[in-house]
C-alpha cells in the first residue's frame, strides 16, 4: 500500500545526466575535491541506461585527466591555481 505513495525515478535522458554529472563534478571541485570515479558514480543521480552511463564517464575523464595536470601536480607545489586548459 506504501508503494501507491513513493516517488517514481524516470531514467535521465543523456542530456540531463550530462548536465547533472557537471554540476556533481563542479560541486567537488569547488571544495577541493578531485573524484575517483568510482566515488563519483555512485553520487550521480539515476537510474541511468549503460550507455549513458558510458558517455558520462567518457566525459568525466576528459575533464579530469588533462594530460598537463599529472605534470603538474608531479611538481613539488602545495597549492595550484587552473585558470584553464593552458594556464596553470
């Protein structure tokens, strides 16, 4: 009888699990954060189809490995500023 009152999730089209997922990853940054993705999949909002889910992830390592930022962060810094892909 419970069940007649719960939400029902519909699946998020691309486009909203696109955008969902940027916000998660924005929300971590802004604290500092850099995500594993195994953290971070299970943050997103769902249910998300597998490829969805593919294209997602696909668009989570491109904006987190940036291939300058291993070198970077290899450097013996205790604070970095990324104004952008080329300067840092």
């Amino acid at each position: 009888m419970l069940n007649l009152f719960s939400e029902i999730q519909e699946a998020l089209t691309e486009a909203q699990a696109l955008k969902e997922a940027r916000l998660l990853l924005i929300s971590s940054l802004n604290k500092g954060v850099i995500p594993r993705w195994e953290y971070f999949e299970k943050e997103l909002p769902g249910p998300l189809g597998q490829e969805i889910l593919i294209k997602v992830k696909k668009k989570f390592e491109e904006l987190i490995f940036w291939p300058h930022l291993k070198t970077t962060l290899n450097e013996a810094g205790n604070e970095y500023f990324l104004h952008g892909p080329q300067n840092s």
